[in-house]
C-alpha cells in the first residue's frame, strides 16, 4: 500500500486543516516523557538528536536486532525528555530490520510525540513517510531541517503552508548550527503535552478499501486503547488488511501481558485495600 507523489500531492492539495491551540497545561516540573526522532536516512536526526541531548547518550541495539537505537535526555522549560534516534527509514512497512524497529517504537514505545526529521532539499520524498507516521498518531511534529541547504539550492519553502496543509507542526530548522532547535521542541512540548492538538490529513484510499476499513476501524478501537493508546484504529485497521500479521502478533502478546499485570497488581493492591478499609 505504497504511495506516489502524485497521491501526496493531490491528498495536500485538499482542504487545508488548522492546528488547534488550547490553554497551555503545564506538565509537571521535571517529568519525562519518551520523544521519538524519525526520519529518511541522512535528512540529520543524529545531528537534532546530538544538538538536543549532548553528552550522556546510551546507544544499544534493539532487542533481537542488529539495529543501533540511540537514547538521551534533554531538558527544555524545565521538563526533561528522553529522546530516542530511531533508524533511517523511507517507510514503516516493515519490510526492513530498520523500517520494523523504527514502526514498532512509534507503535508501542509509548512516545509523547514523533518528531519526523525532514531534508527540506527533497521534500516530496520525505513526505511519505511523514503521512505514514500521521496515520499512525497524531502527535506528529515535521522537524524541516537542512534549510541552509535548500537556501543555498534556491528552495524555499512556506513552512506555514506546509503545516496548515498537513494540520501538524512544522518547524524549519539547521540542525548542524543549532537554528531552530529551541522553536522545535516548543512544539514538541505543544503536543506531548496536548495544549497544540493536531489534526493530521488523513489518506483516503479506494472506496474498497475505505469500505472495509469502516467495519474493522469500530471493532478495533477498544483492543487499540487499551494496549496501543494513542495510535490510530485506523492505521490498525489498514495493516490488518495488508496482512500484517507481526503486528497483530505483537499486540495480541502485550495484551495478553497487560491483562496478566493487571490481574497481579489487583492482587496485591487487594490486602492493602482492605487493610485500609477500601471496599475491593
Ligand atoms: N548543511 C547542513 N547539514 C546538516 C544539517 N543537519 C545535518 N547535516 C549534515 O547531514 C549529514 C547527515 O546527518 P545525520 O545527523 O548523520 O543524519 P541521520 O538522519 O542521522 O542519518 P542516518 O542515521 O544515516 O539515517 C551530516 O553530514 C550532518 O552534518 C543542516 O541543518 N544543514
Ligand atoms: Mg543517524
């Protein structure tokens, strides 16, 4: 279920959808909440990633994998944020090591928000992936990065526009000077901590499709909230009928695991319950 240009084009072209900003509400003072940079390879997620976090970064493997996830902490406005380097993809397909490592994070890895890292030179490639992660959440903010190099290049790009047209943030930035970083994750902030909730441009597909995901979307959205919270019944919906079946996996395990947790937990709160005169 790839996508052309031609079908980014034409689904931008679309009605324009505006962010909508609500009263701020702070996060409290040194929370931490899991950021996730994704991107193309090379459009300079290490560089953002290095830039924000600085010294201290853990870099490992993800489990079963030979692929390098780098984690490392930074703190703006006084919250701290984990921040995880996922591998360069083109897609989440997960027809690659490094495309399943990258779509596997954003889907269970509990991130407050996705950040896509985009080469402002090539945009019309990098905007694939960008509509796949919107259509797995919606908190999304397109890091437009390499300006310098799309200046020098004679591209310019309406940053405002982009954003009005795929209804998330998109903040410009020259990550190998630092520019823009402090704009960036201001609006990392807006949407981990849901005062700038986005409405991400939503892909139609044929009427088949759209058909089928319409009866599975409903059936999915209790299973989808209660062990992927914050990802799309839709995106779920759609790999269902791509027959992805790792991911219906995955999320029948961890429910499997939640309940089992959930199950111990209540144990073990119930004598505690009761010694404080709790009604189980
Ligand atoms: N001119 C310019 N170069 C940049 C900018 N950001 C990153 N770079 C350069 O782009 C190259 C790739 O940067 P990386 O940060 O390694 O890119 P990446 O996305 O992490 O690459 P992969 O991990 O291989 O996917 C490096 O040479 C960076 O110095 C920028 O804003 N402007
Ligand atoms: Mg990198």
């Amino acid at each position: 279920m790839g996508f052309t240009w031609r079908l980014v084009g034409r689904t931008l072209s679309m009605a324009a959808r505006r962010l909508c900003h609500r009263p701020p509400r702070a996060m409290p003072e040194s929370a931490c909440c899991t950021i996730a940079l994704a991107g193309n390879p090379n459009t300079g997620k290490s560089t953002v990633f290095n830039a924000l976090t600085g010294l201290g970064q853990h870099t490992g493997n993800w489990p079963g994998k030979t692929v390098a996830v780098a984690e490392g902490f930074c703190t703006h406005r006084e919250v701290t944020y984990r921040i995880v380097d996922l591998p360069g993809t083109y897609s989440l397909l997960a027809t690659s090591p490094e495309e399943e490592v990258a779509r596997d994070f954003i889907c269970f890895g509990a991130a407050a928000a996705t950040v896509v890292v985009t080469d402002a030179t090539c945009l019309e490639r990098n905007l694939n992936l960008v509509l796949q992660v919107m259509e797995m959440t919606q908190k999304v903010v397109v890091c437009l990065n390499l300006i310098d190099e799309a200046k020098r290049k004679g591209i310019s790009v309406d940053a405002g526009r982009l954003s009005s047209e795929l209804g998330v943030p998109v903040v410009p930035t020259v990550a190998r000077a630092g520019q823009g970083l402090r704009n960036l994750m201001d609006a990392v902030e807006g949407v981990a901590c849901g005062h700038l909730v986005a409405s991400p441009l939503r892909v139609t597909y044929t009427p088949e499709i759209e058909a089928l995901v319409a009866d599975l979307e409903p059936r999915l959205a209790s299973i989808v909230a209660e062990v992927v919270p914050g990802i799309s019944p839709r995106w779920v919906a759609l790999r269902l009928l791509d027959g992805d079946g790792a991911l219906v996996e995955a999320i029948s395990e961890r429910r499997s695991q939640k309940r089992t947790l959930d199950a111990r937990l209540r144990r073990r709160a119930h004598p505690v319950a009761a010694r404080n005169g709790i009604p189980a």
